[in-house]
C-alpha cells in the first residue's frame, strides 16, 4: 500500500508522520534533525514512501540533499503555499504541521520547489557575508559621525580614503572623543579589509563563470547584480520560457478578480528579494545613465511617462523585461546577441533602394559591416562572425522562438567592470574596440 510522509523541521529535532492512501496515520516520530537519523528511521520502517515532504527553511536543503542521495523521493515544498493550507488548523504544534505535510503529499496539492546547487549556495552565502560587512561598515560612519556631531564636529563629505585622516583631524585635542574614535575607526579599518577581500573573491568567480560573463555585457550589470541573477536561476532549463522568471521573483502585479470586480494591484514582491533589488539598480542605471541607441531605455522611459513622474514604480517593468532577457542569455543555446537592431530601416527607403536598381543586401549583413572590413564586437570575434552569418540569412519568416531578444542598451567586453575601485563602482560604458572579419 502506497504511503506519504511529511516532515515538520526544527533546529534540534524534526517530527514525521507516515499516513497511508486513505489519510489514516501509520507512525509518527519524532527524530533529530540530521540526515543520517532520518535516513535510518525511514530504512527501519520498512516500507518505501511514494513521497516525502520537506517544508523549506534553512536545514531544509542539507537535508535534501542527504536523503535523495540516499534514494529517498524527498519533495520540497513552499513555505507560503503550506502555511495557506494550515491557516484553518486552530491548534498548531510541530506534530500536526507533521501531519498536515503528510496529506498535502498524498494529495498531491502542493508546489515543489527548486533545490539550488552546492555551487549557487555558495555563490549566495558569499553575497550575503559581504552585504552583512557592507551594512556594519556603514553602521560604524554613521556612528561616529553621529558621535561627533554632537559636539558641534561636522564631518562632511569623504570618501573611503579619506574618512580616517578627517576624523583625526576633527578629534585632535579631545582626549575622550580620540579614545572613541581610535577605537572604532580600528573596527572599521578591519571591516575594510574583509570587505575588500570579499569583492576580490566575487570577481575570481565572476571572470570564471561565463554567464556571469555573458551577462556583463549588457549595460548596467556588473558582478554583483550578474552574480545574484545567476545565482538565483540556477537552472535555466527549470522555466518554460523567459517570461516566467519575471513571476518567479515577483515582479509581475497582483489581480484580484471576483465577479464585476477586477482589478490590478501592485507588483507581488514574492521570491528572492536580493533578486529584486539586483534588478532594480540594474534598471535605474539604465534609465538614469545617458545611454546612445538603447531601444530597452526607450521603452521604459514611454512606460514611465504614462504613469506619472512621481511614480517610481516604473522602473520595476524595466527590471522585469531584462530578468527575461537575461535569464534567455543564460541557456546554453542562446545567441549572443545584443541588438540594437541598426537595420530596421524606414520601409520608404529600403522600397527607395529596391526601385533605383540597387542590389538587395540583407540588411543585417549591412548594418554590421562597415565599408572598412570592421564590425563591433559582440561577444568575440567568433560570436560576431556568427552573427553576421545568422542575421543575413534572417527572414520575416522566422518565429517568435527564433528571434532574438530586446536590445539591453550599450554593452562593455567580457571582464570589464572588475577594477579595483570595488564591484559595480562605475556604469557600464561601451567598449569601442572592433573586430576584422575575413
């Protein structure tokens, strides 16, 4: 007979019920929370469990990961969606979460959940060290500011090099103040150097990673929104299309719909946050940063100046459009391509080059090609050999699935950005140096 168990996990230990097709529990336990003792219980039940239901939290991956290596079908289930289903329960106790879990596995009403790689884990765990060290560095200025400013000590605009050497300025003769600020500013020099060190480890697994790489052309990405992308998706094959990552990281709006009511809220804000907030200085540097021949800066600005100027939630369809363009960059079979699609000339003049007799040339052959042999690069030069071969054999025809995606603005070569001022410390700026196609 067919049977489910869920698992409610603690930090110490975690409580499993078995309940059979009909609903009827079978065993309940309560075991501790490690893979090698769950593993062990299961063994001894003897019977094999058609699923296993795991809620995701913080142990939830480790111990994933342990029990499908042992050959137990082990699902991970979303948190939102369990805690819908156990919002009529008037009584909750790990032991019942337990047996909640159960049922959502044999009914099968449940959403699985993605387990990242041991690789995107760590990517994600360095991230979050270094923003913690960002936010205590920044803690201990302000302090301090704060500190001196209440005796009438203003330190005023610095910059990293120069903080120390104004507050020791400001100190001089104030014995208590000078204890104060020695000490913090020792915290602060040591906060420094880790941070450098994390920015330093971040850009090793940037130029290692070629989608990190990859999406380091597009303007406005540098290592660190590249990396959180990257991180984040995991598994670009787990989507059915781009546009389904805009959803997944909540991006896309709330509808409400019941009867003659309907309406739109805002965005869901569901998902990975650091995500999100990637995303979102991505889009305000394009949309802030003067950028020549941009068609996504173009469409985001039309998008802004229907809602209003002092709405500054238009910058999030802009996030949302180059989530789905970059996760499509991702996939192993993606050309790249950043378009800014020159050849789209005005039908008036391509019919006015047909009628004088000229030969027809694809046009993106020529928009490429120069009259000098020289074309921009686009990823390197076999990328861009590629393109030119591919573009000129183009035709209307083509679907939507071959087409190529949305222009991302102005782009930089594969590495750039990485310099020693610190991770996105500058925009994007477009590289001008040109490839010979022979």
């Amino acid at each position: 007979m067919k049977q489910y168990a869920g698992i409610d996990v603690s930090l110490e230990y975690s409580s499993v019920c078995v309940v059979d097709v009909d609903g009827r529990i079978v065993r309940e336990a309560k075991i501790l929370s490690e893979p090698d003792a769950l593993i062990a219980w299961f063994g001894a039940h003897g019977v094999t469990m058609e699923r296993i239901g795991l809620e995701a939290g913080p142990l939830s991956q480790w111990l994933h990961a342990g029990m499908v290596k042992a050959g137990l079908c082990v699902e991970l289930i979303e948190t939102r969606h369990v805690r819908a289903a156990f919002k009529t329960m008037p009584v909750k106790t790990d032991k019942k979460d337990a047996r909640g879990i159960a049922q959502l596995m044999r009914l099968g009403w449940f959403r699985p959940v993605h387990c990242k790689s041991l690789a995107a884990q760590e990517v994600r765990a360095l991230l979050t060290a270094r923003k913690l060290i960002q936010g205590k560095l920044h803690d201990i200025e302000m302090s301090l500011r704060g500190i001196l400013r209440g005796f009438g000590l203003k330190v005023g605009a610095t910059t990293r090099r120069t903080y120390a050497g104004r507050i020791r300025e400001l100190i001089a003769g104030h014995p208590t103040l000078e204890a104060i600020a020695t000490a913090l500013l020792k915290v602060r020099e040591a906060l420094v150097h880790e941070f450098a060190g994390f920015e330093r480890k971040l850009r090793a697994i940037a130029r290692e990673d070629d989608n990190a790489r990859r999406l380091m052309t597009t303007l406005g990405v540098g290592v660190l929104v590249a990396l959180t992308f990257v991180a984040a998706v995991d598994a670009p094959e787990r989507f059915r299309s781009s546009r389904a990552v805009g959803p997944h990281f909540g991006l896309t709006p709330k509808k409400y719909q019941s009867g003659e009511t309907d309406h739109s809220g805002r965005i869901s804000k569901i998902g990975d946050g650091s995500v999100r907030t990637a995303l979102y200085e991505a889009a305000n540097v394009i949309l802030t940063r003067p950028v020549k021949g941009s068609d996504l800066k173009g469409w985001a600005l039309a998008v802004a100046k229907r809602a209003g100027p002092k709405r500054r939630a238009w910058r999030w369809p802009a996030s949302w459009r180059w989530c789905c363009i970059a996760c499509s960059r991702t996939e192993p079979t993606s050309l790249l391509i950043r378009e800014r699609q020159p050849w789209r000339l005005d039908r008036r003049r391509r019919r006015d080059r047909l009628s004088d007799g000229h030969s027809h040339q694809p046009s993106a052959a020529r928009s490429l090609r120069r009259d000098d042999g020289w074309v921009r690069p686009l990823c390197d030069q076999q990328h861009a050999v590629t393109a030119l071969l591919r573009l000129a054999n183009r035709s209307s025809a083509d679907t939507i699935e071959q087409r190529q995606s949305s222009d991302c603005g102005q782009k930089q070569a594969l590495g750039e950005g990485l310099s020693s001022q610190g991770i996105d410390a500058k925009p994007v700026t477009e590289d001008r140096i040109m490839y010979r196609v022979e």
